[in-house]
C-alpha cells in the first residue's frame, strides 16, 4: 500500500488536471459565439432543417458533461480521502514511534535501577 499511495495519488491528480481541462474546453465551446469575429451563415431553413439533429447532439453534450462533472466529483472525493488515510497513518506512525521511544526510556530507567548497588535503590 505503501508503495502504491505515490503512483495513485498522482494517477488522481492527474485525472483530475485533465477534467479540469476538458470542462474548460467545453465552456469555451459553449461561449463560443461570444468571442466569434463573424457570425456564421446559419440561415432559419438550416435551424428548421438540422433543429432534431442538433437537439440530439445538444442532450448528448448536456449528458456527457454532466458524467464529466460525476467524474470530476468522484475524483476530487477520491483524492480527499487518499490524503485522509495518508494522516492516518501519519499519526499512526507517529502514535507508534512516541510509545517505543517511551518504551525504551522506561527501559533504560529499569536498566539502570537494577544495576544499581542495593544499597542505592530508592526506598
């Protein structure tokens, strides 16, 4: 587990970049008729003609973006609980070197009790 956090945690973020990037290009192509220099010639018998086809591919884009944000949601859940569990063991890791470290202190302190002249020992 250990060896694989690196390699998935960064496989997310990657994921998660190109999401990013494929929302921003979609919303560039939504506004796309804001920044457009010349108008195209769409005429209303070409709207009237393609009207079917071009609500198809609008629900088809509406629903494919709507996965896309999923994805994204998901990903980002994802990446939230990899650095949960990655505190996790942090703070395991640390609870674990807190109770050797006293564990060997306790150690030494016997250690040198039990050397100790008898006469020494406290009473």
């Amino acid at each position: 587990m250990y060896v694989l956090y690196g390699d998935i945690f960064k496989f997310l973020c990657d994921v998660q970049e190109s999401l990013r990037s494929i929302k921003a290009k979609a919303g560039e192509w939504e506004s796309r008729h804001l920044v457009r220099e010349t108008q195209p010639r769409w005429t209303r018998d070409d709207e009237a003609a393609y009207a079917e086809e071009i609500r198809i591919w609008e629900r088809m884009s509406t629903a494919h973006l709507k996965m896309i944000e999923q994805l994204a949601d998901r990903v980002e859940s994802k990446i939230n609980h990899f650095n949960q569990l990655r505190q996790w063991m942090i703070d395991d890791l640390n609870l674990k070197e807190a109770r050797l470290s006293n564990r060997s202190a306790e150690l030494v302190r016997l250690s040198f009790l039990l050397n100790k002249p008898a006469d020494t020992l406290p009473k």
